[in-house]
C-alpha cells in the first residue's frame, strides 16, 4: 500500500477524533519540553559547577614532590634482594619542590603541538599579618598573562585590575575572604611572614573570588618575581608548570608521557577531579530519568487514545479489510497515526523547550560565590534536541504497538456479523 | 463451456461456541462468468456463514474454495486481503461506508488500495460508477448526508470500483423499502446483462430472487436446490 494512501486514511482517522488527538499530542509536547528544559538546565549548571573548578584548573600539572628516595642504601646489595628492608636511612633532601630544568622543559613544552598553553606557578607559604594574629594562608607567583590566557584570571578578580600585579612590584591581589579578615583596601599595604620568616611588605592591588570560599580565605596571587623575592630564590625557580591541551580527554596519558620524560610528577585533570564527573554524570542521570519517565508516561496517554480509537472505529477496520486491506496495511495506519501523534507532540516539545530555556537562561541570577553567573545557567546543546525528538518518536511507537497489533488482528466477519 | 470463476468444493463449517455445530454441510457449486444467482433460505440456515467463506474473510473451514482458478487453501491473510480488493466486490446490508471519508473517497479507497491506476484515473473511474448508479451529485458528501438507499448504491459504486470478478452481497435490500430494493435490484440486473457481471446476492426477498438466473436455496447448512 502506498505511503501516501496510509497517510491519507490515518489522516482522516485522526481528523475524526480531533480532540483526543489534540490531548495525546498534548502529553508528549508536555514531555518533551520538560524534557528539553529540564537538560539544558541541569547539564547548564553542570557545566557551570565543573567550570568552577575545571576551567581553574591545569590539564596536566607539573610539580616536584618531597618524596623519600626511592633507592635505600640497603637495596643496592644483592644478598638481601629476597628480605624485607627495614632500614630507610637515607630521609627526603630538604625541601626543595624547585622544578629543575625548568627553562629545558618549557622549551620542550612550546614545541609540543599538542599543548594549547603553558603558565608556570610558584606556589608559596605566607602568614598574613593581621594586628597581632598571623593568618595563614599562600600565594600563587604567576605569569599574569599565561594565567589570564589560560584560566580567564581577570573574570575572578572583582575589584582593582589584573594588569597592576605585573606593572607594579611588589604586589598582591588578595582572595576576597583574606582582605575582609585583614580589612584591607586597594592601595593598602599589607605585610606578611614567609616561611623563612621574613616579614615582606605587598601592595594590594585587587582582590579576587572564585566562589570556593575555603580557596578565597587563604589564596593570594602575586606575580612570579614578587614571590621569587619574597622566597629568596633565584629567577629559574619555578614550582608548578600548568598545562592546558588542545584535547583535554588526552591528559592521563600525555602526562604519563611527560613523568617519565621530563623525570617530574605530572597530575592529570581526570585524576585530580574524578568526583566532579561523577556528580556531573549523577545530575545527568536524574534529568534523562525525569525527561523519560514524563515521556513514558505520555506514552501511557498514547496508548489509551489509541485503544479507544480503534474500538470507536472498529466497523471502518471491518470495512477496509474487508474491502481488500490486509492486517499489516492497518496496522501501519495506525502506526502512522500513534507516530503523527509523537512527532507533532514532540516537535512543538522542542520548540517549547527552546523558548522555556531561553526563558530560564534570562532569570536573574546573582550569587556571591559565583562573581561571572549573572543568569540562570542553560547548555543548549543539539543533543538534547536530537535525542528528545528520537524518545518522542520511539515512545509512541511502542505505545501505539500494541494498538496497532490490535487493530489488525480485527476479524471482520465478527464485526459485520454483530451489526 | 462457461468459464468457472468461482469453485466450491465440499466446504464444511463448524461452530464451536457454545458447542459445536456443523453449519456448513458438504457445501458444493460453482458460478460461472456472468451469472446472477441469489441464495435464499429460512433465517439461521448458514447464509451469511457461506458468504464469509466465500468471499475469503472467513477462513476457518474445512473443503476448497477455487477463484478464478486458484485454490484459497493455505492463503496467507494479506494475499486473501489482496483477492477480495482485486476480485471480489462486497456489498452487505448496512451499506458499511466509512463516515471519516466522502462518498467519492470511500468509493476511491479500494481502487487506492489495489494501485493499478493513478489516483486521477481511480477518481476519474470512481465518478464514472457513482453516475452509472444515478449519484454522482452526492460525490462529495459525507456519508451520514444520504438516504439508505443512496448510501447502498455508493456501496454498490465502491464494490465495483476494480471491476471485479464477482460482487457478493449479504441481504443488500434487506434494509430497503420495496422502491429502493427495486433500484437496487434493477441496477444488478443492468451489471448482469450489460457488463456481463457476476453476482452472488444472499436475500430474504422471494419476488428478487425470482427474477435472477439461478437460486440456489439452503436448508440447515445444505443446499437443498440450485
Ligand atoms: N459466531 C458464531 N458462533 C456460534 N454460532 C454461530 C455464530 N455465527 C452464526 N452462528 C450460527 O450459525 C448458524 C448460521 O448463521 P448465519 O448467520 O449464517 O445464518 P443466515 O442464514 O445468514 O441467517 P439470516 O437469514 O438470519 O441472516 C446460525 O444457527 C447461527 O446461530
Ligand atoms: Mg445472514
């Protein structure tokens, strides 16, 4: 049978029954745009929250740790190769967490096409001097413009400008947490202790906040040659090389590349925030559960609409078959009508579940702890689009299956003979 | 000789609700090209239980049924399904046109179905036989617009639409008044005589059956004269 005369009749069935129609295409719509909504919503505030930390951080760090040699004294005999080593003398070297070679490795790094960018860091021990109390706390020497290019440092700090901490020796820009404790200002100077106790005078010139507060409380950023000052040591020294990859999915095994190259500890991303994706993946989880079961249950609507149709129009199933129309021939009639149903419903679900995001995306939404939210975050990503109106389709496929089924198993000789 | 176009061969039918019953006994004739035969026979002798049979939608006997040369038996439903569009027009007796669609649609759809012309040419055949029967100004009306007997004429047009082999109808008139079962009866006589239509028109009406070529009368599941 033609497509177009299975379309005609389904049409036409479908015509007749205006109003439930109206009412099952209504529940996938429905659906659909909760669906739609509900994603985009979720996976935007996933990408929001992962943003918060993983836009922050390096795909591959480089760093030193103070570790314990590895090769005791004793294992250097081979007569106790078979016996347990109880004698660690030799203790970790002072704590030297310098990156050697640094200027080798940054070479080698620039060269590599596969990094998108590289920022070195100094990380370092203070004391903010409060009145009499010491706070404790640590600043990040950075390269500004490797930091900004890489991480967007400039959205984080909220007062004063970024550009100063390079213009100007000598100065800081405080996590918005340590300032109020220490009630500082811009163009205050405050003082702090190193670690190997000197006190160093910094003039702050902006402060920051990235929306973790236990970060904001203690995080301070000075450039790299203020810290090295405030160290002591000399300008190659560099704790922290942070790298960001053209192709984050890459960073375990390009940082297992550069450990044993470069003879350095190397902390992939994947590593450092396997909890992150695993909230992320647990916020998805609920939304395609949501969406489903709100189409499921649509579904269920299809279904009865459906039956009913088909027991309302039992004697024109009796008439077509017995005129000539096989059971698979209804049967696709009525396939055709549960899928005009699902793909009506479902592509008004599409469009109202684009306009409800952009109705979410505009809401206001100002927190404290994230300085660059201003609205209600929403991901619109085709995806969802795509596998929404596959689920519309699917569900009333299945939902009008067994109507189908149903219908063209009528046997007309019972129908006719009932009249 | 005259060409067979329909064979009954020993059909036996049994009913098995509430307890079995054989309706059908040892059904056997067969129709020829052009015959206009009606069946008749007390209520509840096995009628309609033949014509379902015989027009394919009853599957459930025992026996042969020939059309057009070929046996039935082991049909699968969409070949069946395929037969009755192609060979067989049906006509019963509440008209049965679907109210979804207007006269000229219900006429079209078997034609539709069977796919041989374009649907032009199946509208263009489909007013042809709805002006034969003397409604081709109810084309476009909805069905539950007509009298009954325009509406049996329609029906009569829509069995007609694939020229068929043979048109079957189950009590036709039996829903008429005298004059509309004389239109109705006149018009099969006209496809008898001038298009050489085979007919097989179950009824209840002694004064039609009269007037066709053979009768063939049923008594409890046999025929007892043809
Ligand atoms: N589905 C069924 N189950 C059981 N018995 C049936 C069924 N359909 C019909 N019968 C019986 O089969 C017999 C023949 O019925 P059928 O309808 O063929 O009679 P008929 O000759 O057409 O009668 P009428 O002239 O009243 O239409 C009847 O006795 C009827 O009770
Ligand atoms: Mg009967």
């Amino acid at each position: 049978m033609s497509l177009s005369l299975t379309v005609s009749i389904a049409k036409s069935l479908l015509m007749a029954r205006f109003k439930q129609t109206m009412v099952a295409a209504v529940g996938v719509t429905f659906s659909i745009t909760m669906f739609i909504g509900l994603l985009s919503f979720m996976s935007g505030l996933n990408d929001l929250l992962d943003g918060l930390i993983l836009n922050r951080t390096p795909h591959i760090r480089l760093y030193n740790e103070v570790q314990p040699s590895k090769i005791q004294p004793i294992d250097r005999f081979k007569e106790f190769s078979h016996s347990h080593n109880f004698v660690n003398s030799v203790k970790p070297k002072s704590s030297k967490v310098e990156i050697y070679n640094y200027g080798a490795i940054y070479q080698a790094l620039k060269k590599d096409t596969r990094v998108l960018g590289i920022s070195p860091k100094i990380a370092c021990q203070v004391f903010y001097n409060v009145g009499a109390s010491d706070l404790s706390g640590n600043i990040n020497g950075i390269d500004v413009e490797a930091e900004n290019k890489l991480f967007s440092f400039s959205e984080y700090v909220v007062a004063g400008n970024l550009i100063d901490l390079k213009n100007t020796s000598n100065s800081i820009i405080l996590g918005k947490g340590v300032a109020e404790k220490m009630l500082a200002n811009i163009g205050d100077v405050i003082q702090v202790t190193t670690s190997k106790g000197e006190l160093v005078q910094l003039k702050v010139v902006g402060f920051f906040q990235s929306g973790l507060k236990d970060l904001d409380n203690v995080q301070s950023y000075a450039s790299i040659e203020t810290t090295q000052k405030l160290l002591g040591v000399s300008k190659s020294y560099i704790t922290d090389i942070q790298i960001k990859l053209n192709d984050m999915t890459l960073a375990p095994a390009i940082a297992k590349e550069y450990r044993e190259i470069f003879e350095v500890q190397a902390l992939d991303i994947q590593t450092a925030n396997s909890q992150f994706e695993t909230g992320s993946f647990v916020r998805t989880l609920i939304s395609y559960t949501v969406g489903i079961t709100l189409l499921i249950v649509a579904g269920f609507g299809i279904y009865n609409i459906l039956n009913m149709m088909i027991y309302d129009k039992m004697d024109s199933i009796a008439i077509l078959k017995a005129t000539g129309f096989s059971g698979k021939d209804v049967n696709r009639i009525f396939i055709t009508i549960a899928l005009s149903i699902g793909f009506i419903g479902g592509f008004f679900g599409l469009v109202f579940g684009f306009t409800m995001s952009a109705l979410i995306d505009q809401i206001p939404f100002n927190t404290e702890a994230l300085p660059t939210i201003k609205t209600y975050p929403i991901n619109y990503n085709p995806n969802f689009y795509i596998i929404g109106g596959i689920f519309s389709l699917i569900t009333t496929y299945f939902a009008g299956y067994f109507p189908s089924r149903k219908a063209s198993k009528i046997d007309p000789v019972i129908i006719i003979r009932g009249k | 000789m005259k060409n067979k176009i329909l064979e009954a061969k020993k059909i036996v039918k049994y009913f098995h609700d509430p307890m079995t019953i054989k309706v059908l006994n040892d059904i056997e004739f067969s129709i020829n090209q052009g015959e206009f035969i009606s069946i008749i026979g007390r209520s509840g002798c096995g009628k309609s239980t033949l014509l379902y049979i015989l027009s394919t939608m009853d599957t459930d006997y025992e026996g042969e049924l020939i059309i057009d040369g070929v046996s039935m038996s082991g049909k699968k439903e969409g070949d069946l399904a395929k037969v009755r569009n192609e060979k067989i027009g049906f006509v019963f007796q509440f008209h049965y046109l679907l109210n979804e669609f207007n006269v000229l649609k219900n006429v079209m759809l078997p034609g539709l179905k069977l796919g041989k012309f374009s649907a032009k040419e199946v509208e263009h055949r489909a007013y042809e036989k709805l002006r034969m029967l003397g409604i081709e100004n109810e084309a476009l009306k909805l069905p539950n617009q007509l009298s009954g007997g325009q509406k049996q004429r329609v029906a009569i047009a829509r069995s007609l639409i694939n020229d068929p082999l043979i048109i079957m109808g189950d009590e036709p008139t039996g829903n008429l008044d005298k004059k509309n079962s004389e239109i109705v009866f006149d018009i099969f006589q006209q496809l008898a005589i001038e298009f050489n239509q085979s007919l097989l028109i179950v009824t209840h009406d002694n004064e039609f059956a009269a007037k066709t070529n053979r009768i063939i009368e049923m008594e409890d599941g046999k025929i007892i004269r043809m």
